[in-house]
C-alpha cells in the first residue's frame, strides 16, 4: 500500500479522501514506525472479511479534533472494559450482500 501525502480520513463521508488543506502523512516516519506491520497485526485479529479491509484502510489522523475524539472514544471502551464488560465480536457475519440486494 502506498500513502499519499494529502490523505486523510473525513468522518463525514467515512471514507479517506486526498486533500491538500489537511497536514500531510510523513512517508519517512510511517516506514520508520512500521506502520505496516502494525496494521498487519490489527489485521490478523479482525473475524470478518468487512472487518480486516477497515484494518487496512487505516490512515493515521491528521486533524485534532478527531484524534481528541478517537482518543475519547478509546478511553470509553477501555473504561467499559475495566468495568467488567465484555465486548464480543465472535460470530459476526458480513450482511454487506443483503444490503446490497435490499438497494436494488
């Protein structure tokens, strides 16, 4: 996979999107980082094909206000978890084939 330098993820539209307005990603730093291997490991513990093609659309963010928010988030479930809830993902199917037929 290579990244662009004007990629970003817009939640708006939940897909990445290459702007120049936003910082840019350092190609130098993700290689250095082993960004890759990262999300190859994210990757391998996703259970469903939807799942692991997210995993690997992962960009780094870019924008404050989103990674504040995605930190909030993670800080949440991690809070959940401490609780002594249990998040399970086992099972899950990929409907992406009804959806696709209940369009048409």
């Amino acid at each position: 996979m290579e990244f662009s330098t004007f990629s970003c993820y817009d939640r708006t539209i939940n897909k990445h999107v290459f702007r120049k307005d936003f910082l840019y990603i350092n190609e130098k730093a993700l290689r250095i980082l082993e960004y890759q291997k990262i999300i190859q490991l994210l990757t391998d513990k996703a259970s469903s094909v939807p799942g692991k093609e997210l995993c690997r659309a992962l960009m780094p963010m870019t924008v404050l206000a989103d990674i504040e928010e995605a930190q909030q988030q993670t800080a949440d479930a991690f809070s959940r978890l401490i609780k002594g809830g249990r998040i399970g993902f086992s099972g899950n199917k990929d409907i992406s084939f009804s959806i696709k037929s209940l369009e048409i």
